[in-house]
C-alpha cells in the first residue's frame, strides 16, 4: 500500500503505521524520525534541522525533499510506503506529487487521522519514547507506563520526554500543524485522495484502511 498519513502531532501517525507495516511489509517512513536520527548522529542535515525541531518549528522544504528524494527511491519501498509526518506543507505536497509521477509510484489515500484537540493535548504531555535510537518504543505515563518506572520494557534504556514535548514546544506544534499543514486535508480532497478517519483507537483505524484497500 501508498498511503499518506496526515494529522495534528499526537493524532497516532506513528502507531497507524507501525500496525501498517505489518499487514504488507510495506515500509514506514517518518521524517521525524530520520531527522531525530541525523540530530544524534551529528551530520550536516542534523545541525541544520536541530533548532527549528526544538522551537517546534518546521524543517525547511528544500532539506526535507531533500531527504525524501533520495528514501522514495530506495527499493524497499517499492513494495509500498506509509508516509509519516510528511508532506507537512502545501510546496511539501507538490513537490511529493512531482517526485511521485517521475519514479511512477501512485497513492492509494491520504489518510486524515481526525482527533479532539483535547485528546491530541492530553497524549503529547503524557507520552514517553524509549531514548535507544534502535528501539523508540512508545509509553504513556497515564494509559501505558513502563512496568519499571523510566526503564524501557523492551531494550531496558531510559524512556524520556521529547525535547519537543514540553507545554511550550507542543503548543508550538499545534500552532505550526494548524497553519502549514492542516490545509494538506483541502489539498488531498481536491485530489480525490483523501481518506477522513475518526481516529480515536489505531486499531479502528487499521481496520477501516484495510477495508477501503479490499484487504481485510
Ligand atoms: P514528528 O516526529 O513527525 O512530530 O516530527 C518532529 C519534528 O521534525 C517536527 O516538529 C518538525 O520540526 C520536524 N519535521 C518532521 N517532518 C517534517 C516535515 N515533513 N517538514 C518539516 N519539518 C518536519
């Protein structure tokens, strides 16, 4: 499957597509995630991206088609792709139709995951990411702690808050989602893509893209 995800930080972009992967072997991928990568590693796309992803601000579109140019094309994806936290922008969302047509890959949905603000608040200031690079398990302190307080049940590594999960940075996000990205849901609607979900359980959600995809 070619799937898009889109909706506000905390709406489950990530958890939809790790479930996802599962169901084809389609590949996930998560511009957070590989600019997080490139913070800790240190590159040159790192140094460039780590200001902005503290403040909660948006990566430039130059880096991020950047990074986006050269992963589509890798021959894992193939076989299919779950685009998380990416396109974020209206030029994000050009650019990918662009790139799309030239390697001749084609979208099955832009899937919206539509949730409460108060939902999306309440899981940012609650969720807690396991700090191994290799394993980024996923807790929540209110709904799924970890069985040792601060130890990733996983790998044993420390489990933090993100550095743009402080009040202050997740505001930011939201702020920054309302108006660059949100209008990607107009955009994917115009092009007979999108997919609304109501969003509340990933596993509804998992459900209904299977059947839309006449996989379930
Ligand atoms: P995420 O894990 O998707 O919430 O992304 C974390 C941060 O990485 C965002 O707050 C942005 O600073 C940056 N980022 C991730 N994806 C993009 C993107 N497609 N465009 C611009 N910035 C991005």
């Amino acid at each position: 499957m070619k799937l898009i995800l889109l909706g506000a930080p905390g709406a489950g972009k990530g958890t939809v597509a790790k479930l996802l992967t599962e169901v084809d072997g389609s590949v996930q991928i998560s511009t957070g995630d590989i600019l997080r990568g490139a913070v800790r590693a240190g590159t040159e796309l790192g140094k460039k991206a780590e200001a902005y992803m503290k403040a909660g601000d948006l990566v430039p579109d130059d880096l991020i088609m950047g990074i986006m140019e050269e992963r589509l094309q890798e021959p894992d994806c193939a076989k299919g792709f779950l685009l998380d936290g990416f396109p974020r922008t209206i030029p994000q969302a050009e650019a990918l139709k662009k790139l799309l047509e030239k390697i001749g890959a084609k979208l099955d949905f832009a899937v919206n995951l539509d949730v409460p603000r108060e939902v999306i608040l309440d899981r940012l200031t609650t969720r807690r990411t396991c700090s191994n690079p290799d394993c980024q398990a996923i807790y929540n302190v209110k709904s799924n702690p970890p069985k040792v307080e601060g130890v990733c049940d996983k790998c044993g590594s420390p489990v933090i808050q993100r550095d743009d999960e402080t009040e202050e940075a997740i505001s930011k996000r939201l702020e920054t989602y309302n108006e660059k990205t949100a209008p990607l849901v107009d955009f994917y609607e115009k092009e007979g893509l999108l997919l609304n979900i109501n969003a509340t359980s990933s596993d509804v959600v998992v459900q209904t893209i299977k059947e839309k995809l006449g996989i379930a």
